[in-house]
C-alpha cells in the first residue's frame, strides 16, 4: 500500500508517519509512505497512490488544488484532508475526500479510517496468474489457500484449483499479508474462509481442510484471533 503525506509542517509530518506504520505493524500491513512539503512536489511525482493525506494551506499551491489534478490522473486515489483551515469543508467533496480530519492529529479517528478503508478497498483486489499458457485473472478474496508444488503452487479457490508457475511464496507476496497466513510450509490460508480449526487441522466454509504444522500453530491461532477481534471492531 503506497501512501503519500503532503504537508508544509515537518513535526506533523512525522506524527501522521508514525501513527500510519504504527497501525501497519499493528495489523500486518505492508505500507510504504513518501513525504512532501508542498502540493507541487507531490504533483510531479509518478508514483500512482493508493492513498494521500493532504494539507489544505500550504507554500505554493494550496490542498484542494493539488486534490482536483491529482484526481485528474488517478481516479482511485483516496484522499484524506488534515487541517487547521476547516472552512473549505464542502469544497473538499468536489474532489471525492474520503475523509476530513482537524488538526491536531486524532490516533482514533485516523485508525477508524484505516479501518474503513481495509474494510471497504484493502483485500480485494484482481491478481493476474500464469496458468499454462494462459494469462488468468482472479480476485484474492476468492483465494481460499495456497498449496506449494516445488517451483510452482495451486491456487485454490472457492470451486476450483489452478496450477500456477509461481512459488507459493512468489504469489503470497502479491496478497494482502492481514489476512493470509502460513499454517504449514506447504500451506497459505486465507483467514476469510476459515470455519474452524483444530490442533492438527483447519476446516474451511467451502468443505476443503488443510493439516496445521505444530511448529505454526500457536502463531496462526494468535495472528487469528487477533484478526476475528479487529474485524468484529470494524464492524461495531
């Protein structure tokens, strides 16, 4: 998740930085975050951003500017205002703000977005797969788990198995690391699937099960429960 900060202050800056990978490693999250100190530096780079906090008074261009041409060249560009201008709420909407924040910065408030957000945009997303001699299109929540096969994995979904020319460690770097989990050196699950589990299996809702290694166990079923209490935070 590529994450950009636009502000002209330095010590806010760093705050919003912090409180982000804070709740990265909190939730598992990998999130690369790049810093500005004004609208046009953020303008001129290339990178295509999954999400951008923005100041609204800055040097040069203010933040709804930049917001309008950033929105130009990157419809799905999420973008969270923090500021101590708050007049120009309304404003904010004509560039699809997902979220308004007054400064100072409040952790609370900053971790239901991100919240929301995970919910809402964060492990769905189209994966591409080498299948044969086909090109293949799946979404990853559709995954249920990934099984090695030496240089290659199956990639098994709700109703069918694909045999796909990655690793299984090659297509686990390219899904959401919240939600899937090693449980066997053989196996990747993914936690949305899960029905139950036992001390030496975990049963998925689709009636496929795969055997839960001793040396995983105890790690999978606390990285689990963690998940099932967050998800259940998000929806209250």
């Amino acid at each position: 998740m590529r994450i950009a900060i636009c502000d002209d202050e330095r010590h806010f800056i760093n705050c919003l930085s912090e409180a982000v990978y804070t709740y990265s490693n909190l939730h598992r999250l990998e999130i690369a975050i790049d810093e500005y100190l004004c609208g046009e530096d953020l303008l001129s780079s290339q990178v295509n951003y999954d999400m951008v906090f923005l100041d609204y008074k800055m040097t040069g261009i203010d933040g709804l500017e930049t917001a309008r041409q950033l929105r130009k060249r990157n419809l799905n560009c999420t973008i969270i205002f923090c500021t101590n201008h708050p007049h120009f709420f309304r404003e904010a909407f004509e560039v699809s703000t997902y979220r308004f924040f007054e400064k100072p910065l409040d952790i609370n408030k900053l971790h239901k977005a991100l919240d929301d957000y995970l919910a809402q945009f964060g492990n769905d997303y189209p994966l591409l797969l080498k299948v044969n001699r086909d090109t293949v299109c799946v979404q990853t929540n559709s995954i249920v788990y990934l099984e090695a096969d030496n240089k290659k994995c199956f990639v098994n979904l709700v109703d069918k198995r694909l045999h796909c020319a990655k690793t299984m460690a090659g297509v686990a770097s390219l899904l959401p690391s919240n939600i899937f989990y090693k449980v066997n050196k053989a196996f990747i699950v993914n936690f949305n699937y899960i029905d139950k589990y036992s001390d030496n299996d975990i049963f998925f809702k689709n009636g496929a099960y795969v055997h839960a290694s001793r040396k995983y166990l105890a790690s999978f079923k606390a990285a689990y429960k963690n998940y099932a209490r967050n998800l259940s935070i998000m929806k209250d």
